[in-house]
C-alpha cells in the first residue's frame, strides 16, 4: 500500500466533512447507492488515514457491486454464488451456493466473461422486506435467466422465476445493474462482447412481491440495440425509468429509426414515454460507437448527464427530450478520445460528475441550471478508469491491473494509491459504516476508512492446517482504546471451534486512550474444511461490538501446493509455505512436483529433467535430457528427506529411477512422440501406471514385484486430452481405483472406484490441470480436487473447498496440485 503524505489535503477533507450535516450511516442497496446513480456517500467518515481491514475469498469472479445493509455485506459472483459477509470480519454469515450451474463462456458464441457465466449484473435490495434481487445466468436444463429473492438475514431462496429477455439468451446478456422501483424489479439486457446472433436490446419488468406478470420493453426484433451498460437504468421520483442503447443493426440507414444510440424515458410498466438521440447517430450506429456504453445519470434541475463510447457528454432534459436533435449542451468529456472513451457509470458530487474515461478519470464541473460543463481536471493514466464513487470526501475509482485510487475530488490529486492485485473490468467499490469495499477478483478487500477507536492487533487470527480434534498453540491480539475518550469493555465471546482467554479482568472494565488489554486464541476444529469465528468485543465505543476475525483449517492432508509453470510453489489451505531452490520467471519449464509421504519437503521437477529440492531435502541426480520431455516426478511411500528414493517420467514413456530406487518393468514406451503424461505408484510402492494423453493406462512393476492389473478408463484415441491420474488412498495391486482427468474438467473413475460426481466442467476448453484425492476419500466414494489452469481448485464428491494458494486469473500457469 502507498499512501501519500497529504495532511493538508487531508485536514481539509475532515473539515469539510466536519460541515455535513450528521446522519445515520446509509446502507448501499443498489449500484452507486441511489437510484440516480450519484455513487456519492456523504455518511462515511473523513478519510483520514485509510488502512486495511479484511479480505474474504469468494467462489467465483467478481462483476457485480458488492452492496451493504447494516452489518452484512452481499456479494454475487460468476459462479452463482451469494454471500452474506460480516462488514467487520469479512467472516461468512451465510451463502447460497445452490441457485444453479453458471454457463461456461466455451459454450458460448461469444463473450468475454471466464470461465463461466453467472450472476454479472449488480443486484439490488429492498430493505423493508429484507430480500435481495439477483439475475442469474444458468445452464440447466438449457441456457436461461433466473431472477432470485434471497433473504439476506439468512441466505435463504424466497422465490425465484425465469425471466426471458426478447431474444435467445445465448446471445443476450445480463451485465447492467438492476433497479427498484414501483414495486418491480427492473432487468436490463444487452448482448454480449462481440455482438454475434440476433437479440434486442430489452428492459424486463419483475413483480418484487414473487412471481407473476412480467413487463417490458424491447427494441424492434433482431436490431441489437443492447443496453448493457454495467450502471444499469436510473428512476426518477415520478418512477419513470431511463436507460441508454447501443448500436443497432442498421447503422447508418434506418428507416424506420430504430432507437439505437438513444436514451429511453419509459414508463413505470415500461411503455415508452420519450426520447433523445444525438443528430450524429448515423455515424455512431455504423461505427458500434454505443452511446450506452455508460448509463444515464439523473442530475438536479430535471437534467441528464449521458457520456458514451464517442467521447461525447450531453445534458439532457427529462422532459421535451427532443427526440433526434442537439443535446441542450454537448461537449468532450474525455479530452482526446473519440472512440472507446467511457464505459461503466458516473458519481455526481455538484458541481463535479465524475467520467470513468478509458485511460483517466476525469472530473466535469457541471452548470445544470444553464446546462454546460468544463473539464476541471483528469487523474492520473491507468490501464482502465473503472466506474467512481465518493466515500470519506474522495474519488474512488479501481485500474483493473491492480490499484485502487483515491483521488481529490475537487483537483485529482492522488490521495491514495492502493494495490489491489487484480480487479474485473468495470468494478467499482462501495462504502457503509466507515469503510471501503472493493471487488478485486475473486476477493472481496475491505478498508477503514479511518482509524476504528478500538484497535486489534493484529486485526485477526488464522490458524494452519492441523487434525480434527486436536488443539493448535494459543494466537493472541492486543485490544487498544484508539480514541480520545475513555473505552469501557463490557464482555468478551467467541465463536466457532475456537476459545478465548484474556488479560481485560473483570468486566465490565474501563481503560484509558492508548491503553487495553490483549485477549489470547486456541483453535480446536470439530469438522473438516475452512473454519471460522470471531472474538466479540462489547465495548462503548462507536461501531460496537468490534470483532477479532478468525480463520482455521482442517483437512485430509499434512500439506497442499499449486505448482505453477514458472516453478513457484504456492500454500494451499493453510500449508506452511515451503522454500522452493528453483525459480525461472517468464519461462514456463516446471513440469510437476512431489512431497515425500511426510509432506516436509519434496522436489520441482523442470521440463529438462532436473529435480529441484523444495524445503529441507537431500540432493539427488535425475535422468537429464537436455530437451523438455520430462513430465512427471513421484516418491517411493519409504522416501525420507535423507533418502529420497522415486522416478521421473519423460514424454516417451521412460520411467527413471533415482536415489536408488528399484528399476521398473513394463510401463508403456512411444519413442519420439510426446505422449505421456503422468506417473502414479501404488501406495505400497509395489507398480504403478501411467497415463497417456489418450487416456490409457499402461501399468509397471517395481523391482521384482508382479505386474498390476491391466485396467482401462476413459479412452479418447488420437486426441490427447487425458491430463492427469490420481489413485484412491491405500490401492493396492489386490484393489486399484482411480479417476483420470481430462482437459475440460471430467474426472473418470476406473478400477474399483465408485462413481464421481460434482466435479467443475469446462466444455471445449482445455484448462484443467491436475486432480487429487482427499485422504479421506474412499475407493466406492471418491472425493477430492481438480485444478484449472489459472490456479482455481474446484472440489468434487463432497471435499472441503480449499482456500487458494495462487491464482492467476485469464493466465493459464497453474501447472501441478501436490497434496501429501
């Protein structure tokens, strides 16, 4: 994190925010807060000294707005999956993981939203009812919309009805916010990147009480026209709803004009009340130049502000909108650009609108009573401006290449400049109860936006890996009255498989500015998988209870690492991290790994054969080819770290000993043809098999012992797609079962091994990479592990999900899964 010393800027912030008038901290129930879509947050506290408080990792990508009410923050994902989060701990309250099966983008005709497609448009929340709206795309039986009223107390799915866009849905996609109003549920549709099939661009009109009798409103059939943008429809206080079209099918020659390129009043049963298209749309249409590529903002004095891909701000009346004509004013909202320009959606803070321009921000200083604009000024150059918001008296705008910006919002000056890692294009934070929550992938990071008056050092706790039933070494945080003010402890609990002592004495117990008391942490898991709770702190402080976030773990397994293709190791689910002797960065040549049957240590193997020691591991020499063929590398069940005794496997099929280990027997060889892939050995050592990219099996012995049995699995001859192997914990010659895993996520059972079920599909497209058994796992009830090329890992059969170690989203580096 780099944060600028500004303390004037700073101060100056606090001041003017000393001069707000007081309210209650707002919830953030839809996009950019409003149904103006002004993003503007006047509640939060200055933003002063902005550090961070949590992060949550989520299943899925990321689109949509996270939104708040009280203390629980919601996020949708890709994987349709929904979460209620503790806006203090980030801890998870509950989650709906049952809505469906998100599309894969590979099924697709186009797009640009991976792996798959499922909740991307910003749900919206009626907080009198306590129900949250979400759109999800899914697959089953066939590719639909789902509108969802999910309870966000607990989660649960209230009802849920299909919703259907005027064209196909393969073709019609989902990522503009929704909106509430009139008692309905607004759905806007576009298409998808890259325009491919025929749809309309269409506004769908949900009854919020449940299912009943859609309205809508669609362009003429087949004419594109989508209304995309990631802001969604505005309402104004009459209940009339606005949104922006893109480009239509008949560029520059429709006759009739079929409302591309236009900003829509409709009705609140979405019958067209009015309309404005700029007297250029001709050009705008032939060029897929989408007017509707930011959503329309509702301004005072009955004024629009609409920006699109062109460059070009117009303002808007709401009423007379002047059909085909010059805007009341126009002009450059972003200096220099006249294609691609602006995307997303706006914050308004008057005098200022705030552009998220393509390569800047750039902020407006609007008249809406003559209407014009003048640029005030443009922040600093990023790989893409997301949408903004004002929270704490600053601009807040995320580059998706990995920063969060916090900006001045009277001069651009950079505030803050917060790394992130990576966020989805068009995120955009929101804020509530002093704090800053911002989508970045598949984390959810959150940030004060001042220093709390109660401090927890650290902020929480997180407990390795270790055996259900077991007691881990205590953890402790020091609990210190941050304020001015003296700070009174009235209790201290604690939840989930976890137990507190603490040093605070008798409470209630009162301590003076700068001083507390320290509270110490045991973790005793009673189940396998992430467990989590938090240490509760009643105190008379502002924002009490104030909580101690706590994660532990519990798995099957001593250790789990994603080996990634540059020869980095990273720990998964609470693995302690293993030093890796080898690392070549922008040359994928790691080929695999192995842990010794101890899971202390072990070996990256790279393309040319060489056996890299990772941890504390004696040396050993392995077959060196000077070319990349190597492909897999395995310990006998006696390796130590002393003697580490295994095989190494190339292309062709040859099985390498090293460290002394016995030599093999049969086995299967493809001299000059690159077709094996992986090696496993029996759990007594005894023989193994190899895989080879068609998926056959090819067994061999160890030493003297007798040969497996020949078994087959599934079979793909003269396509290489098998790529991985796994055998059940404690196979045996006398009782072998496996899977086999091919390239788009299918994981095959062979010998005695009972049926697989839930595992992650990818249809016609080649990224998963490796799959692993549970320890737990039994032959008749396989359960365990795939993993996907961008580091994703994805459980099937019942496993626990495991926390990541790495993941590298649209990068397909994650080359091997090691569990020990």
């Amino acid at each position: 994190m780099n944060i600028p010393s500004f303390r004037r800027l700073l101060l100056a912030l606090a001041m003017a925010l000393a001069l707000t008038p007081a309210s209650v901290l707002a919830d953030w129930t839809t996009y950019h807060l409003d149904q103006s879509r002004t993003g503007n947050d006047t509640t939060e506290p200055a933003a002063t000294n902005v550090s961070s408080a949590w992060n949550a990792n989520v299943s899925g990508q990321i689109y949509a707005e996270p939104l708040i009410v009280g203390n629980t923050v919601l996020v949708a994902t890709e994987q349709n999956n929904v979460y209620g989060l503790d806006a203090a701990t980030g801890a998870v309250l509950w989650s709906n993981t049952s809505l469906g099966t998100p599309v894969t983008q590979s099924t697709l005709p186009c797009g640009n939203i991976n792996p798959v497609v499922g909740i991307t448009g910003t749900p919206v929340v009626d907080t009198a009812t306590s129900l949250m709206y979400v759109v999800a795309t899914l697959a089953q039986p066939n590719v639909h919309y789902e509108l969802y009223a999910i309870n966000i107390n607990n989660g649960a799915t209230a009802w849920h009805e299909t919703v259907s866009p005027s064209g196909n849905p393969i073709y019609q996609g989902q990522r503009s916010a929704l909106a509430l109003a009139n008692g309905r549920v607004y759905i806007p549709f576009g298409g998808r990147s890259g325009d491919c099939g025929t749809y309309s661009g269409t506004v769908v009109g949900a009854l919020a009480s449940g299912p009943g009798t859609l309205v809508s409103y669609a362009l003429p059939a087949g004419h594109e026209g989508g209304i995309w943008a990631p802001s969604g429809s505005a309402v104004d206080g009459s209940g009339n709803v606005y949104v922006t079209t893109g480009n239509t099918t008949c560029g520059s020659t429709c006759n009739p004009f079929d409302f591309g390129e236009t900003v829509l009043k409709l009705s609140p049963t979405l019958g067209l009340v009015d309309w404005w298209a700029p007297t250029n749309w001709p050009s705008l249409n032939a060029g897929d130049t989408d007017v509707g590529s930011v959503g329309p903002a509702l301004l005072p004095n009955n004024r629009i502000f609409q920006v699109g891909k062109g460059g070009t701000g117009y303002i808007l009346n709401t009423t007379g909108m002047g059909h085909i004509s010059n805007a009341p004013f126009s002009g450059s909202a972003c200096p220099g650009m006249t294609a691609d320009a602006a995307f997303g959606g706006t914050a308004w803070a008057a005098p200022y609108i705030y552009v998220p321009c393509r390569t800047k921000l750039v902020a407006l200083n609007v008249n809406t009573t003559t209407p014009s604009f003048t640029v005030a000024w443009q922040g600093p150059a990023v790989s893409y401006s997301g949408p903004p918001i004002l929270a704490g008296g600053v601009v807040w705008t995320i580059d998706p290449a990995g920063t969060l910006y916090g900006l001045n919002p009277t001069t651009g000056a950079i505030v803050y400049n917060i790394g992130i890692t990576f966020a989805n294009h068009f995120a955009t934070p929101a804020a509530a109860g002093g704090r800053l929550f911002v989508p970045a992938g598949q984390v959810l990071r959150a940030y004060n936006l001042a220093p709390p008056p109660v401090t927890l050092n650290p902020s929480s706790l997180t407990f390795g890996n270790r055996p259900q039933g077991s007691t881990s070494p205590a953890q402790s945080s020091t609990i210190t009255n941050s304020s001015g003010a003296p700070l009174t402890i009235n209790g201290i609990s604690i939840s989930g498989d976890f137990a507190q002592t603490n040093t605070c004495g008798t409470l209630p117990a009162t301590f003076a500015p700068g001083t507390g008391c320290s509270v110490s942490v045991t973790f005793t898991p009673t189940a396998s998988g992430t467990r989590t709770g938090s240490v509760t702190i009643d105190d008379s402080a502002t924002g009490s209870p104030h909580q101690l976030r706590l994660t532990g773990y519990s798995f099957a397994f001593k250790a789990a690492h994603t080996l990634d293709g540059w020869g980095g190791l990273h720990a998964d689910g609470g693995t302690p991290p293993l030093t890796d002797s080898a690392y070549w960065p922008g040359w994928k040549i790691a080929r695999s790994a192995a842990l010794l049957p101890d899971a202390s240590a072990g070996y990256v193997l790279d393309g040319y054969g060489g056996a890299h020691t990772a941890g504390t591991i004696a040396n050993v020499p392995t077959a060196y080819f000077g070319f990349d063929i190597a492909r897999d590398i395995v310990f006998l069940p006696t390796a130590t770290a002393a003697n580490p005794q295994g095989y190494t496997l190339d292309g062709w099929g040859g099985i390498h000993p090293f460290g002394g280990a016995p030599a093999i027997s049969g086995g299967g060889y493809w001299p000059f043809w690159d077709i094996a892939k992986r090696l496993v050995l029996l759990s007594d050592g005894t023989g193994g098999y190899i895989l080879d990219g068609w998926g056959g099996l090819h067994g061999f012995a160890v030493g003297a012992n007798p040969m497996p049995p020949s078994l087959s699995s599934a079979f793909w001859p003269g396509w290489s797609i098998a790529r991985d192997i796994a055998l059940a914990p404690g196979s045996t010659a006398a009782n072998v079962a496996g899977v086999t895993l091919d390239g788009y996520g299918g994981v095959h059972p062979f010998g005695a091994s009972g049926a697989v079920s839930g595992e992650a599909l990818w249809p016609n497209w080649d990224i998963a990479r490796a799959v692993r058994y549970s320890q737990d796992s039994t032959a008749a009830n396989p359960m365990g592990w795939t993993l996907d090329g961008w580091g994703g890992i994805h459980q099937f059969g019942g496993a626990p999900a495991i926390p990541m170690g790495g993941f590298w989203p649209n990068f397909d580096i994650a080359t091997q899964l090691i569990i020990g």
